[in-house]
C-alpha cells in the first residue's frame, strides 16, 4: 500500500515552508500562554487527554470554552430535557420528549433469560403484579437493559408516577428511535460458555438470531438502523454481532474493545454501571471521620491497560492509612467492601481489562473521591457534568512513578476534600438505577441523553447540505439510478465494509466522481505502478468518524483540485 498508507486528505499537498511556520506557531503560542498564567498552583500531571485542566486548580467553578459556568450547562441540560409535566404524578404521553418504538422480542432474549417463561398469552411478563428478579452480585453492574426495559413497559400506565421524558408507541412511524430488549450482558455472563454437544453458545446463537430478525424488519430497512438503540454494556456483550449492527446506537460501558468505525463518541452513549455497595444514606463521615487515606480493592494481574495495577500495588504496599488488597465482592462480599469504602477519604479507580470499571460508580455511592487512573476512559454525561469537581485524574505515566500518587493526594487540603465529598453527594443521583424510576435517576439521565444524540445527529443531517448519503443496493435501486447519482456528484465515499474494498471505488471511477476512500486496511490493484493520491481522498477511520472532519476536509478542496483529481 505505497500510496495509501500517507493517507493524504488533500490531492495538493501545502507548501513545505507555511506548513512548518503554521504548526511551529500552533506548538509555541500555547506553551507561552501556561507560562504567563501564575494565578493557580497547577498540578500540570493530573487530568489526562482534554477533559479538565486539573482538580486541585479547577476548585472554583469550571468554564467550557465559551466561558459558560459548567453547573450552569448541567443545570440547563436538565430543565431542557425535562417532559412538561414531570412534577406531576401521572404521565402524559403527549408530553413525552421520546417516543420509543420497541421490539416484541421472543422472552429468550429478555425476561426468559431471568428465568421467566411466562404463560403463552404475551411475551411480556405483568410487570403491575410482579417483576421478574434481576440476579445480584456482579451481574448488576451491567443490567442498564433490564431497567430501561422496565421503565418503557411501564411507560403507559395510566397511575405511572415516575417521568414521562420518553413513552412507548405502537406504530414505529410514530418514534424517534427502535429500542432493541435484548438483555445482551446477561446473555454474555450466564450462556457464553459451549455446553457439549453443542458446538456453538447459546449466547453467539441469540445474537445471530437477533441480526437476522433486525435486518429483516421494516423498521432497520427504513433507516438502515441508524434509529436503533441497542445495550451492550458488558464489554464481551455483542462480540459477534456489533459488527453487522454498527449503524445503530450503542449504549456501552467504554469504547475499549470495540473499534471506532463500530463505536463512538459521535453515535453512542456511555452509561453508567450500577454501583453494587450499599449507597452511603445520611452520610456525616466527614474528612476527619475517615481513617483511610486511600483504598482499593480488586484484581491486581490484569490485562492491557490494567497491568499498571500490579505496580501500584509495589508501590503502595506498605503505606500508611493505604488499603490495596486482592479479592473481588464476589470473594469478600458487599458489607465488607462498604464498610472499607465509606471509611476512605480517596478511592481508586485503575483502569483493568478495560479503561472503565465499576469502582468509579461504587465510590460515588460511598462519597469517597474517585482517584481516576485510566488514560482512555470515557464518562457518562461528561458532556454537561464537570468531573473535576468531584474526582482527581492521574496520568498512568505520571502514576507509577515513585511517590508521585501519595503526594498527590496527601497535598489535597481538608477544604478541598470537603467540597468533592459534597459535590459527590449532589451528584450520587444521576447514577442510581431503580424501578420505578426518579426524576433524574441514570435511567432517566440516559433518556436525555438519547434524546440529545438523535437532535445532534437531525441538525447534522439537516446541515449538510448536497449530500446524498442513503441506504439501499443496486438490486434494490437499479444501476440506472445509481449511475445518475455518481454522474452528478463531486465526490463519492468509498467506505469499508465487511471487507476492506467494494466495486463502490471502480464505479467511482467510471463515473468520473472523485472517490473518497475510508477503509485503513484496503489494498488497491496496480498501486506499486499507479498514484492513486492523483485522483482519490484517503480518510483515516479514526478521523472520518470525527464530527464536521469529513465535509470540512471535501469543502477545503477547491475547484482546481477537484478538476486536476476528475482529469487524472
């Protein structure tokens, strides 16, 4: 791939002297700006990536770029995507901000998975009588899919008390988006396992059955899936179908096993786990009343990322006021985990086999500030809630090195603490699940925040103006329609598929339309002889799925380049 792999966004490439005055003046200035600044002591070390500056400088109330008060974005996010009667105690539809869709799945994908198998008459159990059980221990902190199922069955009752942000309805023309019930991180955890003579999962077999019926329904053709809200909040959850589901919207627990033209920050959602301690009610254990500087318990010998654990622990061992032990809740139980918690002024968060775990979520429950290291995690709602308030994050470089950790956070004043250990409590309920749901609960917040994507992903949409980007084949259309479409167009998008290539870049070709390839690993014929970079646009994945980069980097091709590109 001689050509491709210098993956040019432009046919012309700038001249070599502007281009290195402009980036040493993009390096420089900033650099000149942080040494100006000597107003706040700067713990430059904390807070990886673009998040937050830093939470020992940030105390006083964050800015977004604009300058707009943080609180203030979270306040207005809240009032905005509020339903117009949610004091009241009954729901009106009418009212709903989201009108949902959902599939009558088979119970094998949902409550039967809980051990329900109903009575034949309807494949929803009677939620008003009794609700099936969610399992305990670990398997709750990925059970997102069974609350939010709840919340949509019981949507239209008529004595419903909880918000009435979304609702569901009967005729999917009538929804904003098509929920899928497949309780996907229960399927993972309790059916992964080949049971002889069988030779495939029970789990793998659920999923294939799942893509099948999706794709064949009048809804996922009509939109090609893109209107379709699936959970797999466990991170194994899916593996053999997110592939082939990529265009709907996911809601997961991070982005870590899952690659970006599957998942994103521009078309999923990041939810919470549900905390497994017991939330920490009336809490008076002050700074002074916590005897523990700093716990973690868990796994130490992990994978990827987590391998760092295993060097805290060299690190800590032996540290006064420091509990770092091995086990799980599983091994030592909730009580135990609870008590040593709700007794912890700073509580770890070490990224293990993925960049997020639920330690975050059970040391917001304890009030006990989250010591963040993971240098890939993404947060729910961090869009409009300001972490810094409540949490310290610490670089996994700047983590492992001696003494840097303990510094840290015995540098951390009283006051300090105290307004994160409040904050904490302000916040505590934006993470609880629960049946029947509250006014701005997780499962409520997750709504919202549903609600958010699909404004963002119409206004782009509407926004983007002379872009034909549509579902359907050249069976289903006919190559007549087609032709005329890439006969009329300046660019057409060459993008991977279930292989690297497709006949996309020669019909392209043929239609004289400059292709545009987004596929990192596709090889092209004659490319040892032939420059493709003289009439093609390479687009990384990574950076096709950045919002506004694609039509940016086509609108910055002018008519000279375009014309020299067509000519070739």
């Amino acid at each position: 791939m001689a050509n491709s792999n210098i993956q040019p966004h432009r046919p012309v490439c700038p001249k070599p002297f502007f281009f290195c005055l402009t980036f040493l003046v993009l390096l420089v200035i900033p650099y000149l700006f942080f040494w100006v600044d000597s107003g706040k002591q700067v713990v430059s070390h904390v807070l990886p990536k673009k998040k937050i500056v830093s939470v020992i400088a940030n105390l006083n109330t964050p800015r977004n770029h604009e300058g707009e008060s943080t609180l203030f974005k979270e306040s207005t996010f809240l009032h905005q995507h509020a339903p117009a009667d949610e004091e009241f105690t009954q729901c009106n539809p009418s009212n709903a901000l989201l009108k949902v869709f959902m599939y009558d799945l088979p119970p094998e994908f949902h409550f039967g998975i809980l051990g329900w198998n109903g009575d034949g008459k309807s494949v929803w159990p009677n939620i008003r009588a009794e609700v099936p059980h969610y399992p305990g221990g670990l398997n709750l902190q990925h059970s997102i899919d069974y609350w939010l199922t709840l919340d949509l069955l019981s949507s239209r009752f008529s004595d419903r008390s909880a918000p009435c942000s979304a609702v569901r309805v009967e005729d999917s023309r009538e929804a904003d988006v098509v929920f899928v019930p497949f309780f996907s991180s229960l399927s993972c955890n309790r059916h992964s396992k080949v049971n002889p003579p069988e030779t495939v999962s029970t789990n793998e077999l659920l999923q294939k059955k799942l893509v099948e019926f999706l794709t064949s329904q009048r809804e996922w053709k009509r939109s090609g899936g893109r209107d379709h809200i699936i959970m797999a909040h466990h991170p194994n959850s899916m593996l053999d179908a997110r592939m082939k589901l990529s265009p709907c919207m996911f809601i997961l627990s991070d982005f870590g096993r899952y690659f970006p033209h599957v998942a994103n920050v521009e078309k999923d959602i990041i939810a919470p786990y549900k905390h497994l301690i017991k939330t920490f009610v009336n809490d008076s254990f002050g700074f002074d009343d916590r005897s523990i500087l700093l716990y973690f318990q868990g796994g130490i010998h992990r994978k990827n990322g987590g391998s760092i654990r295993k060097q805290l622990f060299n690190l800590l061992k032996g540290e006064k006021s420091v509990h770092f032990a091995f086990g799980s809740l599983r091994e030592n139980g909730t009580d135990e985990a609870s008590r040593g918690m709700h007794s912890s002024k700073f509580c770890l968060n070490i990224a293990g086999d993925t960049p997020s775990s639920n330690r975050l979520f059970d040391a917001i429950a304890s009030h006990c500030v989250p010591v963040i290291i993971s240098d890939d995690i993404e947060l729910p709602y961090e869009d409009v809630l300001d972490y810094s308030k409540f949490c310290i994050f610490v670089r996994t470089f700047d983590a492992i090195k001696k003494g840097f950790l303990m510094t840290l956070i015995r540098s951390v004043s009283r006051e300090d603490w105290t307004h994160m250990w409040q904050r904490l409590k302000e916040v505590e309920g934006y993470f609880e699940f629960q049946y029947p749901s509250k006014k701005d609960d997780a499962v409520q917040m997750e709504k919202k925040f549903v609600i958010m994507t699909i404004s963002s992903r119409v206004q782009e949409a509407q926004g983007e103006k002379s872009v034909h980007f549509a579902f359907g084949s050249l069976r289903e259309n006919g190559t007549d329609e087609a032709s005329r479409g890439m006969h009329s167009s300046k660019f057409c998008l060459n993008i991977a598929g279930d292989t690297p290539s497709s006949n996309r870049l020669f019909d392209a070709i043929a239609s004289h339309c400059v292709p545009v390839i987004i596929s990192d690993d596709i090889e092209l014929p004659y490319e040892d002889v032939l420059d493709y970079s003289k009439f093609c646009i390479f687009v990384r994945t990574f950076d096709a799925i950045k919002k506004g980069f694609l039509m940016t980097l086509i609108r910055s091709v002018s008519r000279e380049d375009w014309t020299i590109c067509g000519k070739d």
